[in-house]
C-alpha cells in the first residue's frame, strides 16, 4: 500500500473510532500510559526503542491502529507481534494507539543531543569475542575430526538433523 | 515548560494532576521503599519516579551494588557472553530518575518498615519487595560444589568453568534437574540442556546430557524442544520426566532419584525446588504457603496492607518471567501513584484495562533461537489475571533472525528496567 492511500485509511479508521474525535470526552490518560507501558519491554521507554525494534512514540494513532489490528487479523500468526496483537481488545489497541501517537516522534532526550546514558548494547562486543573464540574452537575442532577420521572411518553423523 | 514536563503533564488526568504532579504536597508524605533492585524491583523504582514526575520519593534497597541478569546467562555457559556483559549498577535510576540507592540486605518486613541487616531503620507509607526466589534444601546438596547458576553471578561462572575442565573430550555425562513448576523461566531449563548438547557436540563425540525433569512433561514450547530434543540432539540428549531428586552427593557427583537410581555425571547441575525467599516467609507475606499471593490490581499483599510484591516471589499464576516481572511492576507503579494520590486504583476504566506480557527468546545452537510470548488480562469477576489463549505463541522454528532479534529484545528489556 501506498504511504497516502495508507494514511487515508488511517484517518477513516480513525474517524470511525467511537470518541476519537473528541478528546475532550473523559478518558483516563494513565490507564492509557499503563496499558501502552506494556509495549516498552520491547519498543523502548515510552516507546523509543534501541536496537532493530521499531519506534512506536509520535506514530499517527491512525496507522498503530491499522497495523495492529493487520497484526491481530493474520490467519496464522507467524510473529511474536502477531500473537501480542491477539491480546488486546480493539478498544484496548485503540487506547494504546491514541497514547503514542501523542508522544513527540523523537525521544526528547535524544534531541537535546544527550548521549544515552548507561549503554546497555551487550550483544556486539559479545559477539565478536565469541566469534573469535568459536573460531578458535572450530580450528581445533577439525584437527580433532582428521585425527578421528584417520583412526576410525565411520561417518561422523551429528550434524544429520541440523534443519 | 520543557517539552518533556509539558508531555508529563498530559498523561496525568486533572484530577490528579495538581497533587502528583506538583511533587511538593506529596514529597514530604509519600515516600516508597523497594526490596531487591532485579527485573521487578527497578523497574518499580523508575516508573514510580517517572510517572509521579519525581513526586514519590523512592529508596530501592538491594545487597548487591549491581544486578546480574538470569535473562541470557545461558550465553556465559557457552562463552558468547561474560557477567559483566549481564551486570547493570543503579547509577541511571539514582542520575536520572532521582531513586535514593541504599546497599545492604534487607531482613525484616513490616507495613511502614523495612529492617536493614546493619539494624537500619528504613520508615515510609508503602514497601514493595521484589526478592526473586530461593531454592528448597537437598539433603547433601552444596550449591558451591554443585551449582543450581539459577541466580546468576558466581553461580553462572561455576558451572562454565566447570562444563569447560570437568567435561572429558567425549563420552562425557552432564546431569541437570529441573524443579516442579512453578519455577522461574519455564522454557529455560530445556534451553540449558539444549546448549549445552550444543556445546558438548562440538567438543567431541558420544556426549550425554541427562535431564531429570520432576514435571511430567516439557513446561514451555513443547513443540520446539520436543524437536530438538528427539531430533537435533536425539543423540546426546536424554530427557527423562517425572523424575524427582531425593538428595545428592555432592563430591561423587551423583544424584539419587526419588526412585531409588544414582545418576552420576561429570558435571552436575541441580535446581532445586523454588519459593518466595525466607525473608517473605519470616515477614508473614505467604501466609504458610510457597509464594505471596497479591491483588493483582496493585500487587498489593492478600496478607499485610501497604506491603506489595512483585515479580517471581508472588503467588499469581502468571509465569516467572523479567519480561513479566518488569510488566507487573508497571501496574504496581499505577498503584501506588494513585493511592498517593487519593484515587481509585479500581475504577472499571482502570480494571479493564490491566494486562501483562511475557516473552522468552530461547537460544537452541549457539546462532539459532526461538521464542515464546503471551498476554495475560484481568478477568474482572474472579479478579485473577488469565491468559488470553489466542495470544500465546511459539516460534514455528528457530533460526538465525529470531536469534538476532534476541539481542534487540534483551536490550530493550534491560533499558526499559534499569536506564
Ligand atoms: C537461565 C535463565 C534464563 C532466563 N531467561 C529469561 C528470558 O529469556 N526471559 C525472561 O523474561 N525471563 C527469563 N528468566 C527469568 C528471570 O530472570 C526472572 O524471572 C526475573 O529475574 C525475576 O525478577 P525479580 O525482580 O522477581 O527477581 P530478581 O531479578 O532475581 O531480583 C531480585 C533482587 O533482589 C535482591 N535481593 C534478594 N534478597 C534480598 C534481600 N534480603 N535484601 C536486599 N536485596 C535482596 C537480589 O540481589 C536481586 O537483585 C531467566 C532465568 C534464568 C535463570
């Protein structure tokens, strides 16, 4: 779809919503924050998120509305969002939509250019080391698998399963 | 006004807003002590300060100077990660969040108190305790011989070191229990022993991990470990459920089952039996049972009025999860705020909208996982939290993309807790 055909259809969406139009009518604002903090384990502190996970703050409700609710119509669920999504009432997306997208897009505190503060990135240095050591662990691996296949000449059938 | 202030402002409704928001009215009168700066506790801490707009004092009180996650200690098992990748301190939540940081071990509970083991005294209007768990003795079981690495730090590294020079190049036996349920991190038990074929695979051949599960059947994503276990690692794994441990020799390394049979391994790695920790126990907060049951509305204890308990310790049977206990600890927070406030904590508008979540990336090798998810919501006529059965989910498979999506999850995760 379309970014505009896609934002059209958000604003219908929105439109059709019961009270969306009208703000004014007396919804708890907290109990929306509760219900939308439940997305920051993975979409970050009031929804900016680190890493490959997607921002969710300042999105147009319209659009959380419509991709949730894509999310919850799947018919087999294959993601972990598709199965998130299949937890909340419509009113309940609708409550979670409205609270982000009434957020500032960027993280204020990125914006006021403070670094994040206490880095939590643990995987890239991580990684590496373990690559490195892996690698060390592979080499030997192979000089044990000559040393066994010279003695013994069966096939080495463990990695058969491996899909 | 700051743009931040300004958004704060918003999220609070009018009501409210003046007495929360002000911060002066209620700084002198409403003062929180956290118990255990883990999953649950921190997560408390911030979102207290964060949605009272610093008008809750806030002391969080834990024995250690910094937490050590359980969540991806596996990894340190197979030496992808160290502790000190897993180590977070509290120095965000005290800079930036205004949390007052207090080190020691807390052993006595009471409402409007905290007892320090230095004989502090800490007063206030509302305590929440996040302790976590501790594990049922074994007869003959040391944990500093045979280690549980079940609360991670020196325990996680006993059990690396011990994987890395007590198992022989091949033809080696590693033993794991697994504790009757509820324990914490259902899927991972299956994930250790499915790391650790892993691991003992590429040392060698003929390797055996022997898991004695006291369950009678695998507790989280049956259908993936079932595939690995009797595929992938049909070879080196051997599960055996509805098997209970009696007690273990702890020098011999041997485990003797409640049906009379020593196993014997070349390293050994027992979990016993969990519970909410003694100090829950000996304050009254389980009521002679396992875990202290809560409202889980607030979280606030069935037992002792203004005392709340959140994460693994409580007794609702919701699973034993960080991604879990950071979620409670949410609605917690909400809590507290409006009972400082003077509002209802359970208005309908509110009740209907109490939910939770879990989450649980288990790695299978050392570059695949899978994962698990699950909502829970209030049924507002029994006022327990249940599942909602259509969003409990597996991984079809596991394979390199969730595994990467394991390190965004995690860190996500551990921001949204402690920075
Ligand atoms: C191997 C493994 C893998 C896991 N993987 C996952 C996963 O993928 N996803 C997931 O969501 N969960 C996972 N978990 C589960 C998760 O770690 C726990 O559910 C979570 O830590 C519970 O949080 P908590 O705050 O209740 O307790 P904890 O995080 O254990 O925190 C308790 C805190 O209280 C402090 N404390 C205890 N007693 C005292 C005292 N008397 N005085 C002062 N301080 C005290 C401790 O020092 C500690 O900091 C895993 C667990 C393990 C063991």
């Amino acid at each position: 779809m379309t970014q505009s055909k896609r934002r059209l259809s958000g604003i219908a969406i929105l439109l059709s919503l019961p009270f969306a139009a009208s703000p004014a009518l007396a919804e708890d604002e907290t109990v929306n924050r509760l219900l939308a903090s439940q997305c920051a384990q993975c979409h970050g502190t009031n929804g900016y998120a680190r890493g490959d996970f997607e921002d969710i703050a300042g999105e147009e409700a319209g659009d959380l509305f419509e991709d949730l609710s894509d999310m919850k119509g799947e018919d087999r669920p294959e993601n972990i969002m598709d199965h998130q999504a299949l937890g909340y009432s419509d009113e309940q997306i609708r409550r979670i939509a409205r609270y982000y997208a009434s957020l500032p897009e960027d993280d204020p505190e990125r914006q006021a250019g403070s670094e994040r503060e206490g880095e939590v990135e643990i995987e890239r240095a991580g990684e590496h080391e373990y690559e490195r050591e892996y690698e060390r662990e592979y080499e030997r691996e192979d000089e044990h698998e000559d040393e066994r296949e010279r003695e013994e000449h069966d096939d080495d059938e463990r990695d058969e399963d491996d899909d | 006004m700051s743009l931040k202030r300004r958004t704060i402002l918003q999220m609070i409704p009018a009501t409210a807003a003046l007495s929360v928001v002000s911060g002066q009215s209620m700084a002198a009168s409403h003062h929180v002590v956290v118990v255990g700066g883990g999953f649950a506790g921190a997560t408390v801490a911030k979102y207290l300060r964060m949605w009272s707009n610093g008008g809750i004092d806030v002391t969080l009180v834990d024995k250690n100077s910094r937490h050590v996650s359980c969540i991806m200690s596996n990894l340190v098992l197979n030496g992808q990660l160290q502790l000190g990748d897993l180590s977070f301190d509290y120095s965000t939540l005290q800079d930036k969040y205004g949390v007052r940081i207090v080190q020691g071990g807390v052993r006595r509970i009471a409402a409007g108190m905290v007892e320090l083991e230095s004989g502090d005294l800490h007063e206030c209007d509302y305590v929440v305790v996040a302790t976590g768990i501790s594990f049922d003795d074994i007869p003959g079981l040391d944990s500093r011989k045979i280690p549980h690495a079940w609360i991670a730090g020196e325990q996680t590294n006993l059990l690396r070191d011990q994987i890395r020079e007590d198992m022989p190049r091949d033809n080696g036996t590693f033993v794991m229990t697994i504790p009757r349920a509820p324990y914490r991190c259902p899927p991972g038990p299956y994930e250790r022993a499915c790391l650790l074929a892993d691991i003992l695979r590429r040392r060698g051949d003929g390797h055996r991990v022997v898991v004695l599960d006291a369950n009678d059947r695998i507790q989280a994503e049956r259908t993936t470990f079932e595939r690995a276990f009797y595929g992938l690692y049909r070879d080196i794994i051997d599960y055996r459920a509805s098997v209970s441990v009696a007690s273990v020799n702890s020098d011999e390394r041997i485990v003797t089952t409640v049906a009379g049979e020593n196993v014997h391994g070349d390293v050994v790695n027992v979990i016993p039996r969990h519970g909410a920790p003694g100090l829950l126990v000996e304050s009254g907060l389980t009521g002679g049972g396992r875990w202290a049951p809560v409202n889980p509305t607030t979280y606030e204890s069935s037992l002792i009025p203004g005392v709340y308990v959140v994460g693994d310790s409580q007794a609702t049977a919701q699973p034993k999860s960080g991604h879990m206990a950071n979620s409670q600890a949410k609605v917690c927070a909400d809590a507290i705020i409006r009972a400082a406030a003077g509002l209802s904590t359970q208005n309908r508008e509110r009740l209907a909208n109490i939910t939770t979540n879990s989450a649980c990336f288990s790695p299978i090798t050392a570059t695949e996982a899978s994962w698990l998810t699950a909502v829970f919501r209030l049924n507002t006529e029994t006022r327990a939290m249940e599942l909602v059965p259509e969003s409990l989910g597996e991984a079809h498979d596991w394979n390199s993309e969730n595994y990467s999506a394991m390190f965004d999850w995690s860190e996500n995760l551990f921001a949204d807790t402690f920075r």
